[in-house]
C-alpha cells in the first residue's frame, strides 16, 4: 500500500532508489519511505497496519473461488495481507515498497508502481487494488492499468477512502491518532473521488458498483480486550468514509 514515486526499479530484487533519511516527524504525508521503516511491523497482529487486515479479509469476500489456473493480481499488496484469505490462485503481488515484500507471505513479490504495472495486458483474471487508490497521484493513470492488466470478463476488486470531509475526519484525523493507521500514512488531498473512479472505470469497460463498510462498533469497542482477534468489517448505508467497489470487465 504504497504511493508512487519516481523510480528507475521495475522488477523485484533491483536496487530501490535510495531516499534521504529523515526524521519521523519530518516525513511528507504519504511519504513512501513510512513504508520501509514499518515493514517489519507487517504481520504484527495490533501494529501500525492492524487495519489493513480487517480490511484484507472484507475485501477477500469480494473474490470468487479460483478456477483451475486462475491469476489474481493484488495491486499495492504491501507484505500479502490479503494472501491467508485465498485459496487457488496465482497470486502475484505489485508494490513499490521492496522492504515491504521482502516480509510478503504467500504471494509472487513484483517490485513496481501501480502507474506502470511491469505485467502484460490482459494477464489477470482478478485485479485487486486494496487501499492503494488513495495513495496516488494519478487516480486516472491507476484505473487504466488495474484495466490494462484485467482479463475480458474478469473482476476488479477494490477498497479506499472517499473524498470527503466526514473522511478527513473518521480516517485521518481519528484513525491516525488512536492508532488504527500510521500517523501521516495519509494525504487528505489524495482521497478518491467516488464518481470520478466509476467514470473511469466505466472508460475501460468496468461498470463498478459501490458499497460503504465500516468496523463493527462491538468488535471496535472491544478490540482492547479481544486479545487480537480481528475487527469484522460490515456493510454501511454510506459510501462516504471508506468503500467497497467491484465490477466485471467487458466481454
């Protein structure tokens, strides 16, 4: 789940362009290098990303069982959260973050940028593109290439954070600071703008339904004590804080 940046790697186990060190207090918002630093934080069942695995096991339930050879492609798959939630498919990972794939588990590591996916067209019979969209700076440029990489017929799954003020509030402002994300994980004006995705996916023959989901309250309120049993994400009437979207590529 990294942003984008530039880069000259483009295949797993190349160098990754080196940044200045800097203090933590000093990083930009959706500073890239957050990523290299809390890579080993990956897997940790109440660590800086115990969200993204509530959220890895929603977004699972979205996905199909495989077909014999299925390929499924897991966009921003930062260590392969969504890996223990499948069963059958090839399942190749895309992430900018090298640390971050050297802690991946179950998945075939591609070191690449979501803007320039290093897979050919039409290789994928699902795209996953899990709370990576919100992470980019061209959401447009990102849509067309989970669209490039999907097969006719096949299903583009994706979770991410809406554009909206309720949002910079519950899943920046809140979030951050109780500790359900990284402090500056986010840039508040890098939130996806709900109908401008269903546009463009719609410009690449991928009619995306939406649906918002949430935390339920019980699991959250209770999370201190649950000794680190997941968060179950539900299904809310509001798409305008964080949602769901999946639609089939046309035939």
């Amino acid at each position: 789940m990294t942003r984008t940046r530039k880069s000259s790697c483009t295949t797993h186990g190349s160098p990754l362009c080196q940044l200045p060190a800097k203090p933590q207090n000093e990083l930009e918002p959706n500073d890239p290098e957050l990523y290299e630093r809390l890579a080993a934080q990956w897997w940790h069942p109440r660590g800086p990303f115990v969200m993204l695995h509530w959220l890895a096991a929603a977004r699972a339930r979205l996905v199909p069982a495989a077909r014999p050879g299925a390929v499924l492609v897991d966009l921003g798959c930062g260590a392969g959260l969504l890996a223990p939630h499948l069963r059958g498919y090839r399942h190749i990972g895309v992430d900018l973050s090298e640390a971050s794939l050297r802690q991946a588990r179950g998945i075939e590591p591609v070191l690449g940028d979501v803007l320039a996916v290093p897979l050919p067209d039409e290789c994928a019979d699902v795209v996953v593109a899990g709370e990576i969209l919100e992470h980019v700076h061209d959401l447009a440029g990102a849509v067309a290439e989970a669209c490039r990489i999907l097969r006719p017929g096949g299903l583009l799954v994706l979770d991410t954070l809406a554009d909206t003020a309720v949002c910079r509030l519950v899943a920046i402002g809140l979030a951050e600071r109780v500790g359900l994300a990284p402090r500056g994980v986010h840039d508040p004006a890098l939130l996806v703008d709900r109908a401008a995705l269903v546009r463009e996916c719609a410009r690449h023959g991928v009619r995306l339904a939406l649906r918002g989901i949430r935390p339920s309250l019980l699991d959250l309120l209770t999370w201190p004590v649950r000794r680190g049993r997941p968060v179950r994400m539900v299904p809310t009437a509001t798409t305008a804080v964080l949602f769901q979207g999946a639609g089939r590529k046309k035939g």
